[in-house]
C-alpha cells in the first residue's frame, strides 16, 4: 500500500512540476526584455521561430514528385541551388539546415522523404557536423519542422531535460507567427548568398577535429538504411573547399565515408579537392560557397551524375 501511495503521489508531483514548468515558460514567452521574449535571455540553445528552417519545412509538399532531395548541414542548405537543377529538367528540394547532424536528419527523412516524392537523394556529407551533438540544430529544428511528430523524435534522441523546454516553446509558439524571416530565401528551400571572403588566407579551420562520434555515425547509416528500404537512390557528396584549407583531417573522414559507401553499394562524389575553384572569386568563407562557386559546382555535379547514369 505504501508503495502505490509512493506511486500515486510521485506521478502528482510530476503533473504539477510539468504545468508549473509550462505556465512559467508561457510567461517568460509573453515577458519581453532587451527586444526578445525572456526566454531567449535564459539560455542561447533556445531558439526563435523562424528563418530559412521554417520557411523550407512549411513550403514542403509531401504530395508533390521530386527527382532529388538534398538532406545535411548549411553545405547543404547553401550549395545545391533548385534553380540550377531545374534548369538541367530536374525537380529538386532543399531539406538541408544549419548545423543539422545526421541524427537530426534520420528523422528529417523519415518522416518527410517517401518512395512516391522522392526518387533521389544527395546526402551532403561535412566534417563539423560529425563531431557535434547536434543539440543546437535540434533546438532549430524542434522550433521550425513543420512536423509535431519529427520535433518529438528529434527531441526524443537526446536525454538533456532542456529538450521539454524545446517542445514547450514549440508548442506555446504553434499559433504565433514567426520571428523573422530569411531575406536569402529562394523557393524550394534554399539560402542565396553573394558575399566573397573578407578576411586573409590561409585557414586552419579543417585541422585538430575530433573523432568523429559513433552516435553520428550510426545515424548516418540508419539514414542510408532507411532510404535504401524505400527505394531511393543515395549518393554521398561533399562539396569544394578552398584550395588553401589544410585538408589532412578530412582525408580520415573521407575514407571512413568511402568504407561506409562501399558498404551499401552507393556513391560518394567527394570535391573537397576540386581544383576548378577559385577562393576568393567562389567563396564566402573559409568552408561555404558563394552564388557564383554554387552555379559552378552544381553543373559539375550534374555532368558526373549523368555521366555515372544516375540521371538523365
């Protein structure tokens, strides 16, 4: 008897923290200081409704038939332009996100990429996001995937009790209209930029990373898994870098990534090395591309596509 009073008061306890924790959270969301919600002012994981997250997940139609879809991290958001493929008679869309780790994109996948709308997908493979957690990425992507059901597995692969705040914003914000909006915006949810490299050379920004983490990993192939389960073609990529980043720690990523390709039979298209590329002509930073270097890799992408037959 003892214990199910135990029982019965803990899970009252819990009921209670949980609403006292909702209804505070809907006050520091509603409370402004310094221009922003109060809730933002607690923590720098938490993020606001809105950008190019957003913008891409609500303009998804499920519904609709695309050859390719590009799923990753900010190589992928901002390096495969929809414009250029459909100039080449390709229908594609951009589900790539800042920071998004291959975790994150497991369930991007799954719940947004189909054998009926999907016959391809170029999976941007870039070093950074394999030695991160993820959590900041989640947190952009809990606030803006157009999915209750995707937010929910996102927040379900981590054990950090921030992850409920994450969900209670999400849901607190559901009706609200979003923060800001991406000015870079382009339809089939890419990012545009025109900038070029400000700042002097070389770069050491591919040097000293870690281990790439098994979690990672894992999910990667869980990825390819899934797709492979559906039908849908798969092939790795890795965009351009300058030509003055010290690429000795990419090599170790690269032949894990080819093993892992070989693996399931499938294509990794890596440029990292490319030298078609001019730094401060086709670049905006140390690791992304401009408008110009997109327009450029995109058309080599496409030749060796079709010349490996994997388009027409």
């Amino acid at each position: 008897m003892k214990s199910q009073e135990f029982i019965k008061n803990g899970f009252y306890f819990l009921i209670v923290s949980v609403l006292i924790n909702f209804t505070l959270l809907t006050l520091m969301c509603k409370m402004s200081y310094d221009g922003k919600p109060a809730i933002y002012r607690t923590a720098d994981v938490y993020k606001l409704k809105g950008g190019n997250s957003f913008q891409k997940f609500q303009e998804f139609d499920k519904d609709k038939k695309y050859d390719i879809i590009i799923i990753g991290s900010s190589h992928a958001n901002s390096s495969y332009d929809p414009r250029n493929f459909q100039k080449a008679g390709l229908g594609m869309y951009n589900l790539g996100t800042s920071g998004q780790t291959p975790l994150n994109t497991y369930f991007v996948a799954k719940n947004y990429i189909k054998s009926d709308n999907c016959k391809m997908v170029l999976f941007d493979i870039y070093d950074g996001i394999f030695n991160s957690n993820g959590f900041e990425s989640s947190s952009d992507l809990i606030q803006n995937i157009s999915s209750n059901k995707a937010a929910i597995e996102i927040a379900g692969g981590f054990t950090n009790p921030q992850v409920i705040n994450m969900l209670a914003l999400r849901f607190i914000n559901s009706n609200s209209e979003p923060a800001f909006l991406d000015s870079t915006y382009v339809k089939n949810g890419y990012s545009e930029n025109n900038d070029t490299i400000k700042y002097s050379l070389p770069f050491d920004e591919y040097e000293n990373r870690n281990t790439p983490s098994t979690s990672q990993i894992k999910y990667l192939e869980k990825t390819i898994k899934y797709l492979q389960e559906k039908n849908i073609k798969v092939v790795l990529t890795s965009i351009p870098l300058p030509k003055e980043i010290s690429k000795s720690e990419h090599k170790k990523l690269a032949e894990l990534i080819s093993e892992i390709a070989k693996k399931y039979s499938i294509n990794y298209l890596d440029y990292s090395f490319n030298s078609n590329f001019d730094t401060e002509l086709n670049f905006y930073d140390s690791h992304n591309l401009n408008q110009d270097g997109v327009n450029l890799y995109n058309k080599i992408l496409l030749q060796d596509l079709r010349k490996m037959n994997l388009i027409k």
